[in-house]
C-alpha cells in the first residue's frame, strides 16, 4: 500500500498517466525513425518486427500494434493527436489501420 492521501494518490495517477503517454508516442517516434532508417538491417535483422522480437522481447500483438500506429500516423497525422488526448489507443489504431488500408 502506498502511504499518502487520496489527493496525492490521484495527482499522482494523473501524473503517471500523463508519463505514460509522453513515453508511448517517443517509443512510436523512435520506431518510425528507426524503420526509416532501416537499423535494424546493421544488427542483422532481416526487419524491424524481427528485431523488435527478438532483441527487445516485444509479443507479436505489441509489434502489430506499434507498427500500424505508426504507419496510420504517417498518413493521418491526426491519429497522433488523438492517441496524445487518449481518444484512441493503440489496440483501436490497429483496427483502423486493417479498415483503412483494406485489400
């Protein structure tokens, strides 16, 4: 149990929350630089799911679901906006990625 007030607890909650999306966009920005940049090709992984599996131990669903935020971001730079206001998350992107790129 952590031993402070509500106030403090909820603060603190929000505070994390906040945190917790300023890290989830800079992971998404890291991930397009490097699949711009091909990195993963100069550590010897044949593609960045590849490498994102096995150096950093990502499941496959959080691979899939990174990687399609940060392709849909690409083309609709207002998905960023949204996943910063919480207004989707990236289990919600997926999905839109699979209805908007649709073959």
């Amino acid at each position: 149990m952590l031993n402070i007030s509500n106030a403090e607890l909820l603060n603190n909650f929000n505070r994390l929350i906040k945190q917790e999306t300023d890290v989830t966009m800079g992971i998404l920005d890291h991930i397009a630089e490097i699949e711009d940049r091909k990195l993963y090709l100069a550590e010897g992984y044949g593609s960045i799911y590849e490498w994102m599996e096995e150096k950093f131990n990502y499941s496959r669903g959080s691979i899939w679901r990174r990687l399609t935020s940060v392709h849909l971001m690409r083309d609709y730079p207002e998905v960023r906006e949204m996943l910063i206001a919480r207004e989707l998350n990236l289990t919600t992107v997926s999905v839109l990625h699979e209805v908007v790129y649709k073959e």
